[in-house]
C-alpha cells in the first residue's frame, strides 16, 4: 500500500502532465448550467439532445479501458458521467484517464441519457479539470476513524459524510425559522455589542482580552446581549431579540462548548408566564418546520413538544429526588448528600452546591417541562414571586436537561444594586463563574425600564433535538494544535527558549534594565498568550491561587554593541522566530500614541534598541546567541 507522501508525489507527475498539455488544472471557472440536484430533479424535462455542463467532486471511478463510470458530488446531489473512448476526443480520453483520480474536481459537457442499468446519466462529449487534488480522500467505507482527526479534518469529514452536510442545513433552517417566528410576532432584531467593559446576563467565565487604542481590559461577551436589550427596552423598544455568538471560557462536554450561537429576546409589558406561552409555541414551530415532527428520542429520552408542558418546581422536585430540603438544608448536609449520591461538585458555596444537585435531578426529567420558581440566589437578574424566596424564572426541560431560561426580568435598581453586590462577593470568593457587577446598568434602571419578560436559548437546542453532542452540531469548534515537535520525548521545555540581549550601552542607570526585561517578558507573553503557561494558576493549601510562571526558560545576556543588537534581530527575523523589541521611544513615555509617532519619525537604523528578545527552537535559537555573555 503506498504511503501518503507516494500518492502526492504520484499526483504531482500527474499535474505535471496537465501544465505540459497546457492545461490550467487550477482555472477561476469552468462551464456550469446547473447544480445536480436540479439535473436529477428535471432530468426528464431537460432532454437527451442538447449539451450540458456539470462540475463536481469525483467520489468514484469504475471501468477500465475504453469506457468508464465517474460519480461527481458537487454538494447538492451525486450524479454519473460516463467516459467512452470513441465519444470524445482521443487525446481528451486519454488526458483523462492519465491524471484524473478520486478527489479531483471537474467540469463535464456532453449530453443526458439512461444507461442499459437504468442510471440517468451524462454521456461526456469533453472535460475539464477544475482543481486537481493532490492528497486523497479518505477511505471510502470507513472514513476518517480517528475523533481528533475528525473535527480537524471536517471538510473530509463532510465530503465522505452527506449526511453530516444535511445536519448543517437543518441547522441554517433552525435559525431561519427561529428568526421568523420572532419577527412574525413582531420582535426586532437588533446588534449589540461582542466587547464588554463588564460582562452580563449569565453566570460564566470570561475570554479577557485587551482594547489597545482604549488602554482597557475587556472581555469577550456571555450572553447576547441581555443588559443592552433591556436598555433598549427603557429606550422604548418594545419587544427586541438578537441572534449571535457568545463565548464563555470554561470546560467543554457534549452540552458545553467555549463559542456558540444564542438567541436573546425581550418583551416589555409581558412576565415570565407571557414568555413560557410564547416558547411553547416557538419551540413547537422550530420542531415541525425544521424536523418534519413534534415527537423526539434523545439521550435516552423520548418526548413529544406537542404534549402538555407540565410545571416542574426546583425545590419540590430537589425533595422528590434526593430527600434535602434545600431551602432549610446547611450546606454542609448537601454536600454530604452529593458524596452520598456520588456526583462531584467544584466549589462550596450555597448556590453551586444547590445548582450541582438540580443537575443531578434533572437528568432523570424527559420533559417538555418548564422549570420554575428557582432560588433568587440563581437568579441574579429575575423578579422574585411576591411573598416567596424564588424567582419569577423558567427553564423549558427536555431529555434530561435545560434547553433555554427566561425571567420576569428585575426592574428594581435597589433590588438590582444589591444583588450585584452579593454577586461581587462570590466573585471576591474565588467564583470565577458569578456575575460581574454593572453600576450603569443599575443607573439606566434609575431612570426607568417598563416590566419585560426575557429569554434566551443556544444552539444546545439543535442539538439535543438532532441527539447529537454539541461538539457534532459546530463546523469547526476549535482544537488544540497537533504536537508536531520531535518524537524522541523532549519537551517543550527542551525544545523551545528565549533569550533577552540587553544593549549595556544604551542602558545607563539600573532601573533601566530591569525595566527594559520587564517590557520584554510582558511583550512575549501577551503576544504568545497561553501557549506559555502549564496551566492557569496553581492553588495553595488554604484556597489561595497563584498564577504559574512561564513554560519556556528566559535567559538574560548582554552586549555593548547596538550594532550587534541590529545584527542579532536581522538573523532572528531571517531564522522567523518570534521576535520582541524595546526602544528608547517605549522607555520616554508610556503613551502608544506618542511612540507610534515618534518612532514614524525615523528609519529603522535610527531606532535605538536597548533591548531584544528572540523565542524559538532552542537549538536555533543558542546558536544565534551563543557569543553573547549572561548577564551578571
């Protein structure tokens, strides 16, 4: 069998039959009148006299000699062309039957007709090849096994797997409908900002990124938009929602993922029962215009959406199932029920606790249910139920788990301000996960926010509905990078370093050095990110964590010679490694602003460079640097 490499270098000898031809195997465009669906569909209608045009992938290629049978897939449908030697050009047949192979996209023109099997086909008059592949397609029966390789190779994946290509048209059509059904009830959709100062409207970890022009921390936003659609609401809109991408920076499972789309609306004058009517019936559309059916089996569950949703209560169904009351249970008695039932639970305040058992609960729910009358203490954002310690909320149940939430949302600024608080001390606590406080959005609900109902729902939906995990239901989710340094067991740590060279003659004073590779560190670091930490944080035996220090060794040398700094970035640059730079423009002044435009002022020989650091392959890395002493 031959390898990888040999089937790509027997291709490349094909490409180059091509160019000799005169062929261009990688052209703009070829000729094309009409998809294969749409040919299989009127194939009758279209006739069997007039020329035709197909393009498409080549899936397989059958026959020998002086006739073959090509099946083309140009992601619509599957359809045959058929090459015989004595109905096309000598030379063209040949040409084809030398460079052509599976995986390779074409253009074919000839005419329609049956074959003597009954196969509606295209008889091919002439081709072209519309790009030539140089790597093959997967094994037919058997595709691609391995799960990372997998989700790293989709497009292979969806070229093998039509099906997979109709999860993601049924996924299109979720949206779609979704976004008509609000509309036809008269929602806006609107935008609302992906970069927040605070993040709001769920309880999740933030990506943190940083704003350069603004000098800010900002965060990559959790929800979509909530604490600005109910700005809109004051604003006077009355019923908004908006479609979009959320990120949360926490642990993946088959219904977590760390970027998904969600959808908000929001409905003023309307409460939470106004809303649980209204999703009943959107979730209902969604099932029969997508999926054809109310009726569902998924993670073991079989439920149909048509049915009654009956009203599940938190606390009375926490009883049912485990026995602990937990408006009255300490936590110390629901942590000794988890162990009891053997679930795990990350931290050990009330509301994670509380929230681990309802998880464990829920999993035996089919549902449809709603959810209802949650612990304010889950609820940060929802009005609570006159005279009870709950929330005026709703979670929509199905297989084992929420699939939405929605609120009567909280329009009391002093009720608001106070859960904000109580939020910030989870936060001061060590709970990455509470919500951050949002003061103006406190100061808008001074002004007024008329009573809305909100609710929101993410694409965990779709997928439960296609009993997928939600991994499945993404194009491409993101993948850690494949290990691709040497196999003989050395590690990071062996294989990649940086060394800082300070410019001792342009560094007159002590503080200046230090200075200068505190700069230097910090530009790696934020430009490297992650990728030089062993992890995020280590903790200390009572509870404090401490960020760990950098993957990779830094190594401090020295030089007299501004000169050799100059030389030392050339060869850095012409080796590509990761190169950081500090400049006496950066050590005057700690405004951008002012070093971008000091620095456009001169060439790059006029720059004096007090410092340089160099990242990259050990090996290369300590030859470039070798003549340099350490510093003392």
């Amino acid at each position: 069998m031959a390898s990888l490499e040999e089937i790509r270098n027997g291709r490349l000898a094909k490409l180059e039959l091509l160019k000799k031809a005169g062929i261009d195997a990688y052209p703009a465009k070829v000729p094309r009148d009409m998809s294969l669906e749409d040919v299989k569909k009127n194939f009758k209608s279209l006739g069997q006299t007039a020329p035709l045009s197909l393009s498409g992938r080549i899936t397989a290629i059958r026959g020998q000699g002086a006739i073959f049978f090509v099946v083309l897939d140009d992601g619509t449908a599957k359809f045959q062309a058929v090459f015989k030697k004595d109905s096309i050009e000598a030379s063209s047949f040949g040409l084809f039957t030398d460079t052509v192979d599976i995986g390779d996209i074409i253009s074919v023109t000839g005419t329609l007709f049956v074959t003597q099997k009954g196969e509606e086909s295209v008889l091919a008059t002439s081709w072209m090849m519309a790009a030539k592949s140089l790597l093959p397609l997967p094994e037919k029966w058997h595709g691609i096994q391995d799960e990372e390789e997998r989700f790293r190779k989709r497009y292979l994946d969806m070229v093998m797997t039509p099906d997979l290509r109709d999860l993601f048209y049924k996924k299109s059509k979720f949206w779609d409908v979704t976004r008509a059904f609000l509309k036809t009830n008269g929602f806006l959709e609107v935008e609302t900002p992906t970069i927040e100062l605070t993040t709001g409207g769920a309880e999740a970890a933030p990506f943190k990124t940083f704003h350069n022009d603004y000098d800010l921390d900002v965060f990559m936003r959790i929800s979509v938009g909530e604490l600005w659609q109910k700005r809109l609401m004051a604003a006077g809109f009355p019923k908004t929602f908006e479609i979009g991408r959320v990120y949360r920076n926490e642990g993946s499972s088959p219904e977590h993922l760390q970027e998904f789309t969600n959808m908000e609306f929001y409905w003023s004058y309307a409460d939470y029962k106004d809303g649980m009517k209204l999703v009943r019936d959107l979730y209902i559309t969604i099932a029969r215009e997508v999926f054809g059916t109310t009726k569902f089996t998924t993670r073991g569950h079989s439920f149909d959406l048509a049915d009654e949703w009956k009203e599940i209560r938190y606390a009375e169904e926490i009883q049912r199932q485990t026995g602990v009351g937990i408006e009255t249970a300490t936590e110390d008695e629901i942590k000794a029920k988890l162990k009891e039932l053997k679930v795990k639970y990350v931290g050990d305040n009330r509301e994670r606790l509380m929230d681990t058992l309802w998880k464990y609960c829920r999993k035996n729910i089919a549902g449809p249910a709603f959810l209802v009358e949650h612990p304010l203490l889950v609820s940060p954002l929802a009005k609570s139920v006159s005279g009870k310690p709950v929330a005026q909320m709703f979670q929509p149940l199905i297989a084992g788990s929420e699939v939405g939430r929605g609120y009567s949302e909280l329009n009391d600024p002093v009720d608001q301000k106070m859960r904000f608080e109580a939020q910030q001390k989870l936060i001061n606590a060590g709970d990455e996960e509470a919500m951050m406080a949002d003061y103006e959005f406190v100061e808008m609900l001074e002004h007024g926010m008329p009573p809305t109902c909100g609710f929101g729902f993410g694409e965990r939906l779709f997928a439960f509905l296609v009993d997928k995990p939600l991994r499945e239901t993404q194009a491409f989710p993101l993948m850690k990078p494949k290990e691709t340094g040497p196999k003989n067991g050395s590690s990071d740590k062996e294989r990649k370093v940086a060394v800082a060279v300070l410019n001792e003659s342009a560094l007159s004073e002590g503080w200046q050095k230090f200075n200068t590779m505190a700069h230097l560190g910090a530009s790696l670091g934020a430009r490297l990110g992650s990728s030089l930490f062993h992890a995020d944080s280590a903790t200390t035996k009572d509870g404090e964590k401490i960020n760990l220090n950098i993957q990779h060794a830094i190594i401090v040398k020295t030089t007299s010679s501004q000169e050799a700094v100059m030389n030392l970035i050339k060869q850095a640059k012409d080796s590509h490694l990761d190169i950081e730079e500090f400049t006496r423009e950066m050590i005057s002044t700690t405004n951008d602003k002012k070093v971008i435009a000091l620095t456009a002022e001169k060439n790059s020989s006029e720059i004096e460079r007090l410092g340089v650091l160099i990242f990259g392959s050990k090996t290369v890395v300590d030859g470039l640097t070798k003549d340099f002493p350490l510093i003392k």
